[in-house]
C-alpha cells in the first residue's frame, strides 16, 4: 500500500510557498526557485530549461510573443529508472498564473495563502499549483518508501501555459520525450481526453480624434472597436452552430472573450486608437492559421458596416496564443492505467471529457506522446478567491502514486 | 502706430521653445520656466502662484482631483499703471497641453515645432501657446516703444485649464483681479462670449471573472460598459433636443466624448473591471451638481436594462472638470473695445459666438470680470498634426496691442 500521507504536511507547506510567489507573467522565477528547491528535497537533480527566443520564434507550433524571455526557465529534474522494462512518463505542471483579475475583489489577498477548512486560497493555489505540489508529493512518498522503477519519470515545472505554451514547448525542443505524459491540471473526478485550440487576437482600431467640443467631426475608437466586437461574436455564434464530436455534447464550446480593452489617451479628445485584446476557441483539426483568417474577415466585414473604418481599416495582431486543439484516442493505454489508478482510489473510474480550455497537452500529443490532464479540485480559476481543495490534492497525488508504479513497473 | 512686427523673430523663437516643452499633465513645469523667461525679457517681474491642494479642495468651484499638485504653479506678472484712471486687464492663457492622441499618426513628432510655410505644427503650439506668446509679444512691444498705461495689465500663464480649470481659479484665491479678461485661446475671427460647462466622469463597470473557457458563466465588464454608454447617448440626445439660446443656433451644442477606457487584466480572464471616462458637457445656467445627478440616473437606469449590473451597480466617479458656462453680456465694454480694435487690424468687427468648448473664463466671469477668448487660427486642436498659422498669431498680437491701449488708456 502506497502512503502518500507521509507528505501531507511537506506538501501543505510547499503549496503556501508556491502560492505567496505571485508568478504572473515575467515573474515565474520566485515559483521556479521554490520548486527546484522542492525536486532537490525529493531527491531529484532539479536542471534549468531555458527559453530559448530566437528557437522559439522559428518554430512552427510556437505562438507570437513580443516580450522579453531570455532568463526565464522551465525547471526540470528526471527520476531514473533503476532497471529497464518499464514505460517512461513526463509529469507536467506550469507555474505561472494569471494576474488577480480585481484585487479589491478578493476577500484575502490574491498572494497570501489563506487556509479556510478544507480550501486553500489565493492565485493560482488550484491552477495549477496544487497540482505541481501533487505531482511532487507523489514522487517524494514513493522515493522515501524506497521504491524502484522500470521506467523514468520526468517532472516539469513549465512557465507561460497561460499565454504561449512555449515554455512546454521548450521541453520538447529540448528534446524530453516519454511513453505518456499527464498534466496535473485542475480537473478533478475526469481525465481530460480532448482539448480546444487558442487563438489570442489584438485588434488595433483606429478613430479620428479631434476635441470633445466637436466630437461628431471625428470618429471614436472606442466605440468603433465595439462595432467589430459585434461582428465577431456573430462569428463565435456560427463556430457554435454545429460542434464536431467530442463537442457535440458541451454547451457553448467556443468561447469569444474579449479579455483586455485600452483606449484613447484624454478624456477630452475623442478616441484615437482602442485595442481589443481577446481569446477565441477552435475544434481540434482546426488549423489556427484558418481561424486567423475568419477573424481577420470578421474584422474586415466589421470594417465595412462603418465608412471611417472601411476606409481606416482594423489591424489584426498577434500575440500569445495561436495553438490548435488535440484530442486522445481512448484506447490509449494512458487512458486505461491512469483511470484503474484512479479507481483504486476513488471507487470507480474517472470520467473521461473534453474541455473548452486549452492546455500545454497538445504539444505533448503532437509530438506523438499520448497526454491528459487530471488534477485537483479548484474553484474560482482566473477568478475572485481562486481556492483549492487540500483534500483533493492529496486524493491526486494518491492516484499519481499507484499510477507512476503501475506505469513505470517497479523492479525487483 | 502701433508695430508688434518688432517682435515677430522673439515670438516665433518663443513659441519653438514653448511647443517644444512637453507640457501635459504633471509635466507643465518646463514650459512655466520658459514663460517665466520670457515675462522676464519684457521687463515684467515673474512671479509664482503656486496651486495649494487644500484650499482648491475647500473650494466650491474647484474641481475634484485625484492628482499630486504640489510644486506646481501659475505664473504671473503685472506690468503697473503709470498713471491712474484706466482700466486694469488680465490677459491670460494656458502652458498645459493634452497628449498627442496617437504620436505615431503624426507627420513630425508632437513634440518638435515643425515650420511648413504659415504653419508651425506641434502639439499645444494652437491650444494654446500661439496665444500665450501673442499676449507678450503684444506687451513686449508697448513696452519697449515706451508706452505707459493708466491700467495695470495682468499676464497670467496657467497650469490645468484642460482638465480642472484650477489654475486660474488659483490665480482668483490668490487675490488677482482687473476689470477685463481676455484668453487667448485658439478662437481667431470672433470673440467667445458664451461657453458650455463640462462635466468629466469616470463610470466603473463591474464584471464577474471567469476563466475565458466558461465565459458564458460570468460577466464581461468590458461589454457592460457598452451598455453603459448606450444609456448615456440617449442623455446626450435628450439634451440637444431643445436647446437655448444662444446655443439654438449651434448644432449638437452637447457632446458627450467616451475619451479613455480601460479594463480586464488577461486576455483568457473574463473582464472583471472597466473604466470609461467620459466628457459631457452642459449649458449655461445648468448646475453642475444636477448633471452628476442626471448622469448617475442615466447610468443607473443602464444597470436595471442588466440582471448582473442590478445586482452590482456600476460607480459613477468625479476626478476632473465639474464646472458650469458661461456667459457674457454683448453689452460689456469689454466686447466692443475688443472688438473695435479688431476692427482697427482687419477692417471688420469679429463675431461674437458661443463655443460648445469650455475655457477658464467660467471663473472670471463667475467673479464680476468679464472675459472673453480671442486668439490665433489652429487647426486640429487635440487631433494629428496641430498647428497655427503664425500670421494669425501676429495678427493677435497687433489686436490685443490695440486693446491693451484703448482699454488701459495710455497716460501722458
């Protein structure tokens, strides 16, 4: 019997620790340092990735970024098998977070981990670094009780899934593979089999500014960005006319969400520029270069309902993510070992769903490494009093545990 | 005769310098250091009115202000009657300019005076630092042929006319006062005898964050303000519906400017916030305290048309302009001497209009001085590619000579 409660409070402290870093974007490393200290407290050799711009921005499954990334890593550290026989395994998490949405909002604040029963809150506790602290828990208990393996087990600690996904990306290019890989993501009482494509769009509208006394002469930005927002959720409409299987059973699958909005520099001139920042979803077999051509059409008709903007047309920009979905084939022999895992745990087997999310999955499942998700259960992701349930952590890294040795086989 | 032509290369030269000195919000200080110079070089002795944040806070026509302002200042000067029995005069204009809007859309940088035959280009150099330079090029011009006036005449260079108006209303707590004023705003061919009050509010829309993968889950704040501003156009029309004189004759007198938005901080986030600021202005007669009421109605009526807005009200802030119009008599002394000497320069008396702008006449007007805005010809005041026609700026120059004399007296 493997007992992961021996790590109970390892992993609780660790938790705290990784929520208090508030690694939003460009802030990763205070996460990454905490967490190579936790791969050496396993026993493991932490080992830095690092992001690698000019690699990045030759690769074709890469997404547009326009900020800065040399410095950053990915910490990485691999379990070595002890005899051969077994299968491999990445062990994947990320450790960045999105920003707090609205402080004020928060009850405690977003960085400092507040315990309440059995929720642990504060940014990113559920996405996703119960699950970082889970897959270490897992690890941690099974090399303390002295167990061997046929196969090696890969641990990644990741930056950028929230934007880019190039700091998985760069694992890869790196050249780490495995048989299978799971993301400790934050989906409980599932694995997660299938996934959406991302594609992140900055549309850059233009106005005529001239002085709010004469406002009618001119041509507001703000207001023209709202006219080609209406265009394109008639685009997300007809995306959601008729989903393709698995998506034909969720509700709503493609999800428009225009996230950022600035506009105009004085409260006095009429807006001269005002840029729309949004995410929009794609079926997997979607190739993103294709829905960057219906958004730029959208964006095109939008223009064409308004002469000023037919005649100053809208800049599509892009930066973040431009990444396509992926689906797992169910008769993976991933699918069959974590689920049995999970049922040694829970009772019963997993559910297995798609998720209108995406996630660093596909570069695993593009590079012929068969990849779910499975984690924690979180509330409130990208959300106010983001929070996640200690219990479930444990529950997880319990399941890691007997799938890691059901996997890998244990020798001798 | 009186020859301002002997000033024409010190105002040109003037006017590069001042065009050249970023003056926007917080940043108005190099160019008071300039026109404190340039008072110095017409033999007047500069002196500072510096703005004290509590006795404007105090004040009941100031306007609120969320902004540092301490270390910042007007500055003045008085060129003192030689003789009595004249009238005395302030001549006043604005060194705070408002951003360039869109720097990119400019032909030369905002901030360089670029000279294209009549024209100078450069953000402020209209609005309004031509005026500024008339004023004492008209002075310095007197005062070097040796004129002497049964007047005192006032010169004030003010901070903040583009956004509270505190500036000059420093000037007035500070005991300042004549029989007249005229501003040199940017209103060539005609003397501003009635002007709009404005009002600016900021309208903080709430949303409710979710991941972007669920957004139909949660609010979007950034399409709640939308429905925000709907409401507030509707306002907008109902006060062009019927208005009075003299603003029956003046088409769309009440505009209403959504200048700047802001809001969400990810673009995988539902929008958990948005700010939209905007500028409305209103008639003479109106209180400013019943447009914030009419506008916070508005926007409450807004929020009913929204389940979710109901439920979370949107908050309706004041930082900025709240200030009434204006409006001066025709039969003021001060608009037929004006006018007169306008005469005197170009053969034809100016008109006298209203303006859908608001200026800092408002506050002389309010304290028994009549006052009046005349100046040189811009053109795209708060757009691209600001400019003014130097000859207007000299042609001021010569009016504002003219009246200085006629309204002062001359002694001897």
């Amino acid at each position: 019997m493997i007992d992961v409660a021996t790590q109970s409070a390892w992993m609780e402290e660790l938790l705290v620790d990784l929520v208090q870093a508030p690694t939003e974007l460009g802030h990763e490393d205070a996460g990454q340092a905490i967490m190579a200290r936790a791969m050496a407290e396993c026993g493991l050799e932490p080992r830095d990735v690092w992001l690698d711009a000019e690699a990045l921005r030759e690769h074709r499954h890469a997404a547009p970024f326009s900020w800065e990334v040399s410095g950053k890593r990915n910490v990485v550290a691999t379990w070595p098998a002890a005899a051969p026989g077994g299968r491999s395994l990445i062990l994947n998490g990320h450790i960045d977070v999105v920003p707090p949405a609205a402080a004020e909002l928060w009850h405690s604040p977003p960085y400092v981990a507040r315990r309440e029963g059995d929720w642990l809150y504060g940014r990113g506790a559920g996405d996703m670094k119960a699950g970082l602290v889970a897959i270490l828990g897992a690890v941690r208990a099974l090399r303390e009780a002295g167990v061997a393996l046929c196969g090696d087990v890969h641990v990644q600690s990741v930056v950028e899934e929230e934007c880019t996904g190039n700091g998985a990306l760069q694992c890869l290019i790196d050249g780490m593979s495995a048989d299978a890989c799971v993301l400790a993501e934050p989906h409980p009482d599932h694995l997660t089999i299938a996934q959406v494509g991302v594609l992140w769009f900055h549309v850059e509208v233009a106005g005529e500014p001239v002085h709010a006394a004469y406002a009618t002469t001119g041509h507001n930005a703000i207001e023209a960005a709202h006219t080609v927002l209406g265009a394109l959720r008639e685009l997300e409409s007809e995306l959601n006319s008729d989903p393709p299987a698995p998506y034909d059973e969720v509700t709503h699958p493609i999800n428009l969400n225009p996230g950022v909005i600035a506009g105009g520099d004085w409260t006095s001139t009429v807006a001269a520029q005002c840029t729309l920042s949004c995410r929009l979803a794609m079926y997997p077999g979607t190739d993103p270069a294709q829905l960057r051509r219906l958004v730029e059409a959208t964006v095109a008709r939008a223009a064409q309902r308004d002469p000023f903007l037919a005649a100053h047309p809208p800049r599509v920009r892009y930066d973040g993510f431009t990444c396509e979905g992926s689906v797992v084939s169910l008769d993976e022999p991933l699918v069959r070992v974590l689920s049995d895992a999970y049922a040694r745990v829970h009772g019963a087997a997993p559910g297995l769903r798609p998720t209108t999310a995406t996630t660093d999955a596909r570069h695993f499942v593009r590079n012929g490494i068969p990849a779910v998700c499975f984690g924690a259960r979180a509330q409130a992701i990208h959300g106010i009093d983001e929070r996640v349930s200690l219990a479930s952590m444990h529950d997880c890294a319990r399941v890691l545990a007997h799938f890691i040795c059901d996997w890998a086989g244990v020798a001798g």
